[in-house]
C-alpha cells in the first residue's frame, strides 16, 4: 500500500499544502522548481562525496562542523546527501554554479568544482533550517558575478584573528568568495613583517583606546612595551590561519598594502622614506626615493608569501601628493622619466608595483584613483567614489569592482542617526544597499562583462568595537550577497526583507550582533511626502552656483516640494561649495507680488566630512528683482559636533514680495539644503 505524504495528500485534495513549498535560501537561487515529498535525514543518512581529494576533505569537514553527523561511508543506508564533481554541467557556465535534486531518498549536487559544491551545500543546509527535513525541489544555480566581496578596515580600530574567522563563516553561509583585509593605514600597521618589526613593534599601538580619541590627540605611536599601549596586529601565523580558514569556505582573501598614501604610520617607522623625513609620520610616500620601493618590494614579498590571492591590494586612494612638489627626489624622478605632474608620479609608483606584482604571477587591484596620471596595463579598479570610475575601467577594457559610497559603505547610518551610534556620514538602509545595481543593463554588455563583481566596505574610524563592527556589517552584507549571486530579474525587496529577517534571527542565535530591522525608524519624515508652499515649482536664479557634485534635481531642487532624508548624498539635498564666505545665494521668482507670512530652509550639519550649519542667513524680498530689502538675517554661532543634526533657518512675519532672495554664508565646511519652502 502507498502511503500519501501530508502535502501529497493536500494536492489530492486540491488544498494547499500546510507546509508552503517554497525554498527559503538566501541568496535566492536562480531556478527553483518544487516538486512533491520530502527527504527526512536520520542518523543512518549517509554523505557521498565524490571530488578530488582536497575539496571531498573540506567539505566532509564543514559538514560535520556545521551540520550534523552523518553515517559513515559504506554503511548501509535508506537516504543519502551526495556531492559530486561533474565534467560539465548543462546550461551553467560558472565554475560556482550547481545543480541540487532533491527527492524522498536522496539529495544530490553537483558542480565542476568544489567552490560549486559547498554553495550547492550551503543551499542544502538553508533548506534542512535545522530541522531534518529538506523538501524535494530541483534548484540550478550560479553566480551573477564571480567576485562577491567585504572588506573590513582592521587599521583605525584594529579586530583580532578570532573576529575575522566569525565573520568569515557567516560569509560562508552567504556564498560570498572575497574577504578584503585593509591591513594597514595611517591609524596602525597590522600585519607582522619579519623584515621589519618596527612596523608592528611601533607603528601599531598607540595611547588611547579609539580611533576618534587617537585622532583628536595628536595621531601619536608608541612602543608596544609603553604602559597603556593599544592596539595590535596579525601576526604571519594568524594571518595564515585565516587565510586557511577561508579558503577551507571557498573563501580567498586580499591583503591590502596602503601606498603612496594613507601611510603615516609606515613613514612613522621610516621617516626616510617621507619626502620630509617627519619622524611624527607623512601621509605619502616619496617617490623619487628607491628606498621607499626597497622597502614596499620587501613587504610585498612576504605578503605573497601569506596570501596566495591571485589579487594584491595597493590601495592608492587619497594621496595628497603635496611633498612631492616640493621634494627633489620625487622632482628628480619626474624630470627623468618625464611625467608632467605629480598625478603621472603617482601612476609611475602604481606602474612600478604592478610589474612586481606580475612578475610574481599576481594581479594588482586598487582604489579608483589608481586611474589618475594613467591606469597600469592590467590593474583591477576598485570603484568607490560613485561608479564613475569602474564604468571608466570597464569602458577601457580593466575589470572592475563596485563599491560605490552611496550603496556599499557599512559605516554610514543604518537608520535614523537618532537611534543609532555616530557613524561617518550617509544614510544607508537595507532597502538602500539592496537596491544596487552593479551592472545595470544600460551599460551594454561591452561594459558589463568587464564588471567583475561588488563589495561590501567597512571602515572602522568610528567603529571602536567588536559588537559595533557587526552590528554595522550585518544584515547589510546580507543584501551585498545577494546583489553580488542573484540574477538582477529575479531580486525583489519583498521578497528579500523577510528571508534577510530570518537570516539575521539566525545568526543572532550564533552569537552575532545584528541590527534588528524590525525596530527600524526609517528616513526622515520630512521627505517621505510632498510639500506644497508658495515658492513649489517656481523659477530658482542661482546667483552663485550650486556645488556640481551635489547636484541634486538641479535648478529644480529647491522649489521641488521634495525634501531631503538623512543624508545629504540622497539627491535630495543640494551642496554649495567654499567661495570666500559666500556659500548658498538664490533668488526665486513667485511671478506675481503675493503676501508671504513665512520664508524658511533646513540645513544639515555632520562636522566629520565637512558640512556645516550657516553663520549667517539673509533673507531679502523685492518687487523688481532687483532692489531688494533685508526681510530677516539669522545669525548662528558654528560649532564643531558629533553625529548629523538639522536646524531651519527661518523668518515668519508679514510681507508682500514678488522675489525671495536667500543668502547663507558660512566660514566652515560646505553647506546642504534641500526646499525653500514660502508660505
Ligand atoms: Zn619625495
């Protein structure tokens, strides 16, 4: 006789099935099709592997680790989990990708690597969810992108071996294959170099305990023997623990070497190779000295020696190039290799170290400025400031990696400022990041196919904390994963909120600390509606230009009825530069003279990255536009502070006016506003 399961039973009956047949995986895979009945896992389940020795070994380990005991090999058993290397896989092309069947008896993925075999087992694992029952379904599935990345800054606020290898399985379980080790800046040096022990017996500790606090006084190293000292490093033994580790989940780190820039803890050690020589450390490299590449060569070497990555991260980003000018070394070097400015002096630095690189069979991968004064022939572009540059890449045949600031920065604002720690700047939901596109259509495919992937970054300059780290990291690298594996097509928010829900209910039972979304305050509550007033869709004459980087909706901005959120990147708000104290000055026209009884402005202020309340706004009227009488002027004291705050600067009253001029000026920062509303 044949027994009917309950959900056989159900679709009998025409009823729904009580235990709803979908599959909940994070990232959602790109084919599933259900199919009827379940596999029920006893302990006389049996796993099969059948792959080359390394990976059959790896994965019966994490199996064991992460999932359960199964039977021994041989023994006699009724339902079995295969994982199986296969030549070729019908319709996949990735190496990572696999296919999963599962039926009452048996569940089997198979794959052309092992990398596609523990993806087909972390599938497998999401499905089971901890209970012993997997529901018969056949998934295929691969990658939308082969690099799927985070990077995590262990310089301003150093993390130890044990909370990299804790990220590093939940990674794991989110099919991400990069792990970006920012191993050295100016906050501290953190990678043990036997060569030279100064670097981590000296330019890794400092007297107080954040980087905010490191930074305020005085950006001082001491010794690691002076009482109080803190900070720390990997040593080569940890770094190779967690190099194994990863690559044990199919996981392959980048240790990244700052230069020419970010270096003040690395000149610190060596003043010698500063074009200064300040013992109290520069912030780039002198390029016109061969000691600088003696002593970079020397480290690079014994970074290869570590991390087998293919990639080498040289940073890049940020250098200042000031000294250089100045220097005789670095005007030397220029005048005999023939650069014409300091930007070709850093592309020759860049130049140099990737043809070390490549005659040690590694790749160079860096920050988008490694762009400026000419790219090296086969660099890797990290794109970070917008997607500009990795489109650029892309456009002149370089593989790019997305990390846009406005998506993919974990150290902005999760939620309301309010409710949450200082962070840098920024307002990045979940919704926000999930909503990343790293390869939209649009670009044709000459420049898609050069986009290698996307990447989770988090900077740690006000992250103190282990706790801190992952509360900003989780759950947004959950949407870096499934930006970084889904297909674009098959990603909705609704149905990726609930599944990035489970998943962080999940890793807080592991021991994470995870931003609850279900407390989530959401934006700021002025922009999320329309706000109608006297001055809405009126013409702006800007009488000093608005800041070309913070556009916003341009000449419409400020009239547009649309207010901004938290942060001021939103394309809400728009930026008015430094000239001399004039910052915004606009004149909207309400076409006829009409009785006004309030004009008024939000600013933002978040000190960290430069923007600032105004000292002083004027508010003028007139009939003509152009004699105009002074309505109000508001006068404001700056001040330096922490976090992102708000402050309208207002006159209410009663006047008729035809022009509404309004003028802030400011001796700090720059200035964001985002609606003159009249009423
Ligand atoms: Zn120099």
């Amino acid at each position: 006789m044949k027994i009917l399961t309950l959900a056989a039973l159900a679709v009998l009956l025409g009823m729904p099935a009580a235990n709803a047949r979908t599959a909940d995986v994070t990232p959602l895979p790109a084919r599933i099709t259900m199919a009827e009945g379940d596999m029920i896992i006893t302990p006389s389940t049996s796993l099969v592997i059948e792959a080359p020795a390394e990976d059959a070994a790896r994965l019966r380990d994490y199996a064991d680790a992460e999932w359960r005991r199964f039977a021994p090999a041989g023994k006699k058993s009724s339902t079995s989990v295969e994982l199986k290397t296969v030549k070729r896989l019908e319709g996949i092309e990735s190496p990572e990708g696999y296919r999963l069947n599962v039926t009452p008896r048996k569940a089997l993925v198979e794959a052309t690597s092992g990398a596609g075999l523990f993806y087909g087992l972390q599938t497998l694992m999401q499905l089971a969810d901890g209970t012993d029952t997997i529901p018969a379904l056949n998934i295929s599935d691969s990658p939308r992108f082969g690099y799927r990345g985070m990077m995590l800054d262990i310089s301003r606020n150093y993390r130890d071996k044990n909370f990299i290898l804790k990220q590093i399985d939940a990674l794991a379980r989110l099919k991400i294959n990069r792990l970006h080790l920012h191993l050295t800046d100016g906050a501290g040096w953190r990678l043990e170099i036997k060569k030279y022990p100064r670097l981590t017996e000296y330019a890794a500790w400092r007297p107080e305990l954040t980087w905010k606090e490191w930074s305020d006084g005085g950006a001082r190293y001491i010794d690691a023997s002076d009482f109080g000292a803190y900070g720390g490093f990997l040593t080569q033994d940890d770094a190779r623990e967690i190099v194994k580790y990863a690559a044990d989940r199919y996981i392959t780190v980048i240790p990244e070497i700052e230069m020419p820039s970010h270096s003040e803890e690395l000149t610190a050690a060596f003043p010698e190779i500063s074009c200064t020589h300040n013992p109290k450390g520069e912030p780039d490299v002198c390029v016109g000295n061969e000691k600088t590449f003696e002593i970079l060569q020397n480290v690079l070497d014994e970074v290869m020696e570590i991390f087998p990555s293919e990639y080498i991260h040289i940073g890049g980003d940020e250098a200042s190039k000031r000294a250089w000018k100045e220097c005789e070394l670095c005007q030397k070097r220029m005048a005999d290799e023939g650069l014409k400015d300091v930007d070709e002096l850093q592309s020759y630095l860049i130049h140099r170290i990737e043809q070390y690189l490549n005659s040690k069979g590694r790749s160079l991968i860096g920050w988008d400025e490694i762009m400026e004064g000419g790219l090296a022939p086969n660099a890797t572009v990290m794109s970070w400031r917008g997607t500009e540059g990795g489109i650029r890449a892309a456009r002149s045949g370089h593989q790019a990696v997305m990390t846009p600031g406005g998506y993919c920065y974990l150290d902005s604002y999760q939620d309301a400022p309010a409710t949450q720690p200082v962070a840098i700047s920024g307002y990045l939901p979940l919704e926000r990041v999930y909503s990343y596109d790293p390869a939209p259509d649009s670009l044709g495919t000459d420049v898609t196919k050069w986009i290698a992937g996307v990447q989770g970054n988090l900077w740690t300059e006000h992250v103190p904390t282990a706790q801190h780290a992952e509360y900003m990291l989780w759950p947004r690298m959950i949407a870096i994963a499934e930006i970084g594996w889904t297909p674009q097509e098959q990603r909705r928010w609704e149905s990726f909120r609930p599944r990035a829900l489970k998943v962080s209910d999940d890793m807080r039972g592991k021991g994470y600390t995870v931003f609850d979304l279900r407390g989530e305050a959401g934006n700021r509550r002025q922009s999320t509606r329309t706000v109608d007033h006297l001055a809405r869709g009126k013409k702006v004459t800007y009488n000093v230009p608005w800041w070309s980087n913070y556009n916003a909706a341009r000449e419409a901005t400020l009239t547009d009825g649309l207010r901004g959120g938290w942060s001021y990147g939103d394309g809400r708000w728009q930026g008015f530069l430094h000239r001399g104290d004039e910052r915004v000055d606009v004149t909207i026209d309400l076409e006829k003279v009409t009785d006004i009884t309030y004009v008024g402005a939000d600013f933002m202020q978040i000190t960290g990255p430069g923007v600032w309340f105004p000292a002083k706004v004027e508010i003028l009227i007139s009939d003509n536009g152009t004699d105009f009488t002074e309505l109000a002027t508001i006068e404001h004291k700056q001040k330096d502070s922490t976090g992102l705050s708000f402050k309208e600067f207002s006159w209410s009253g009663n006047a008729r006016a035809r022009y509404v001029r309004y003028r802030a000026t400011s001796t700090e920062g720059c200035q964001f506003t985002d609606e003159i509303i009249i009423r």
